[in-house]
C-alpha cells in the first residue's frame, strides 16, 4: 500500500469513530501522543514577534535543562526533529555523514538530508562506523531506535570519543531517547559530550510535535538562522506548548508506566508465530502485516504507528503506554486485543 493510500485510509476511520462514537472511543498508543497545555495567559502572547522572543527564551532556559546544557550553549525549537536535522544538515554542509545506532535501521531523515546536501551517508550498528570520520563530517549518535531500544552507555561514551578523535562534529539524535536514557540512568547527551542533541517533544512527553535542538551556542546559532530562512523554526502557538510541556514533565510518571510495562504479561505472544521485544514503556511485534493496525484501529479504536507513521519510518508494531488514553486501557484490553488482530490480520 502507498503511503499516501495508507494515510488516508487512517484518516476515514478516525474521522468515522469520532463522528459515529466520539473522542474517548480512541486510544493513542503510538508514543507519538504529545499534548497542548498552554494556560490561558499565554494567549494574549501569541503574536509574531513578541510571542517568537517570549516563548523562545523560556524554551531555551527548561531546554537546556532538559538537555542537560550548561553555559555556553543554547536550545531551539523547530517545526520537527526532522526540521532540526534538516536544519543542522544545510548549515554545517558535511562531506559525510556517518551515523552509528544501535539497531538498524536509521531514521530516514538524516539520510533524506544528507542526500539534499549531497554529503556520502552510511549508517552502521557497529562502532568502527565512526573512525571514518574526520573533520569534514558529521557522526550522528542515535540514543533510541524508532523501536525504542536503547544505546549501550559505554558503547555510547566510546562513539563520543571516537568521533571527537576524529575531529567531527557529534549529533545526538535522541527523539525518545533524552527521557527514556533517564529511565536506565544514562547521563544527558550534552553532558556526555556531544556538540548537539536533537530530541522530540510530543515523544513521552505532553508537548506539541516539535524538535528541540540544544548545543554549542556557536553552531546553534548558524542553524537557527537557516531555519528561520527555510521556515523550519517553530511558532509560537508551538514554543507556548512546548515551554509548558517542559515546563510540567514529570520523570515519575515515566517511572510509573516503564513500571508498568516491565510488568505487562505478554505470554499470549509466546503463542503466536511472531518476534516480539518489550521496550521502557511496553513493546514492539516485528514485521507484521499493514493490517493489524488497521483492524486494532477500527475494532478498537488503537492508534499506533503501523498506520500513522511517517514515510519511511519503522512499518512494526509498537504499543507504547506513555499516553493519557493507555491509562484508560487495561493491560488485558491491550494485549488481548493485539493478538486478536494479529490472529485476524497477520497470516492473509
């Protein structure tokens, strides 16, 4: 199926259950929930210019701090991790870029931008990926995979070092990674001693879809400028929601849901023919038919990212608890309604 068929195929049926039963028939597992918790006084700030300079400073202040930056360096917001990529990529115009991960494959965005600089992109799981680097490329650190594994702390320490051996400079892609690395104990990308950290903001936690980027003063200040050339920095309706969003993060109700997914009985999947791995906050069945996630969509009124992922992004079955909506839902609701669909839909 097309990607754009497969969108608006998602499209009906959400529209259709909100039409016929009503918003709380719906429930987004995907991880990509976010949320919009702007306060009423944050309205009468949402113009142009003054909301722009507003809004920015206090992203900036609870960015770095979310970041783990320190003085020196400086935080942005844009429309997209994916626009912080892309940002980043048409500023610092590498000749390479080589990105280690520790589970292939790579989020398709870098290696969309690479190509639109024409810069050589290669992406391994395998540490040696990074001594090709030198002073005119640029080593990307994924700290979580689409799929929500996690990067090995020494192993990530080690790519640091490489890379800063090397002379390159060193982009952390931590969509979901800057809060669910908190979970396992790991250190903020900043402080481990990358020149830059991406992450996302609607990804385990309550803000709009929207990338942070933070990093050396210097070279944040070079992508912002080229972000705001190319329309790529966010809004301000979107640095309110954001500046609340971190504003209001709470690492303890991530504990509470990575409690609960470590919790979760999934012996119902041992009985199914199917690769399934459990993540910080649920689990993930790989390499499952489109169909699956259209039937728990229409039987079930789940939203994951089998059907609303962007073009190129992880076509496997994440169920993820984050949400408001999962806390509406019982473990057996879930998982029983997972095999169903995969008993219905995986086999044709």
């Amino acid at each position: 199926m097309k990607d754009i068929e497969r969108l608006e195929r998602a499209k009906k049926l959400i529209l259709k259950i909100l039409n016929e039963k009503g918003r709380e028939y719906l429930y987004d597992l995907s991880g990509l929930s976010g949320g919009f918790l702007i306060e009423e006084n944050d309205k009468e700030l949402l113009t142009t210019y003054i909301g722009s300079q507003y809004f920015l400073e206090k992203v900036n202040d609870l960015g770095l701090k979310h970041l783990g930056g320190s003085v020196g360096d400086r935080c942005i917001a844009l429309n997209r991790t994916t626009s912080a990529i892309l940002a980043t990529v048409l500023t610092l115009k590498p000749k390479h870029i080589y990105h280690y991960l520790p589970e292939l494959p790579g989020h398709p965005s870098i290696r969309r931008a690479a190509e639109i600089v024409n810069a050589y992109y290669e992406e391994s799981d395998n540490l040696n990926i990074l001594k090709k680097a030198n002073e005119n490329s640029l080593a990307v650190i994924t700290g979580t995979t689409m799929d929500l594994k996690v990067i090995n702390l020494e192993l990530f320490k080690e790519a640091i070092e490489i890379a800063k051996e090397k002379s390159a400079i060193i982009l952390v892609d931590d969509a979901s990674g800057a809060r669910i690395r908190l979970l396992y104990g790991q250190p903020p990308a900043l402080k481990l001693g990358a020149d830059l950290v991406v992450t996302s903001t609607d990804k385990l936690m309550h803000g709009p879809r929207a990338g942070l980027l933070a990093g050396k003063k210097e070279i944040v200040d070079e992508i912002y400028i080229t972000a705001l050339k190319y329309g790529l920095e966010a809004q301000p309706p979107i640095l309110a929601g954001i500046y609340r969003a971190l504003e209001k993060f709470n690492l303890d109700h991530l504990k509470k849901v990575f409690n609960r997914a470590k919790n979760l009985d999934l012996s119902k999947l041992d009985e199914l023919d199917v690769n399934y791995e459990r993540t910080a906050t649920g689990f993930v069945v790989k390499d499952v038919n489109e169909e699956v996630g259209f039937y728990l969509l229409e039987k079930y009124g789940i939203l994951t990212i089998l059907v609303f992922g962007a073009p190129g992004s992880s076509r496997n079955l994440r169920i993820d608890l984050f949400s408001n909506d999962a806390e509406r839902l019982s473990d057996e609701y879930i998982i029983n309604a997972v095999v169903d669909a995969i008993k219905r839909c995986n086999y044709v």
